[in-house]
C-alpha cells in the first residue's frame, strides 16, 4: 500500500503515525529512497525523518514527499 501526496494529505497521515511505524519507502523530488520506518516529524522545520536501510538516517523535506510506502499486511 502507498499513499500519494494529495493537499497535505501526506502531512496530516506522518502526524498521526507512530514513531517506528514500518515503512517500505519513501519518493522525494522524484527519487525512490528505501527506508524501513517512520521516525518522527518536525513540521515547524519542515522535515520528516525515517530509518534508512541499514541503520542510517534519512531526513527529508516534506514538500518533496510525494509517496510512502508501507509494506504489505
């Protein structure tokens, strides 16, 4: 399942997800970027921040974000 950047709707979807929340991946600015959870976000900033593949950190500028990706159930 993904869920594509419509008015914010992605936004309002990272405010009411939980630290940790699984996650597949991530479109920013056109590009695929594997993650593997949803960490926090700091809207004041404009940054999202996830768990990239192999422990690293990716932290993203949410006008760029267009999709996320959660794996499937």
């Amino acid at each position: 399942m993904s869920h594509s950047n419509q008015r914010g709707s992605i936004v309002d979807l990272l405010e009411n997800l939980a630290p940790q929340t699984p996650v597949s991946g991530i479109q920013v600015d056109g590009y695929y970027e594997h993650a593997t959870a949803f960490i926090t976000l700091d809207k004041a900033r404009g940054l999202a921040y996830f768990s990239g593949v192999g422990g690293g950190l990716v932290v993203v500028d949410i006008s760029e974000l267009s999709l996320i990706e959660f794996p499937g159930v």
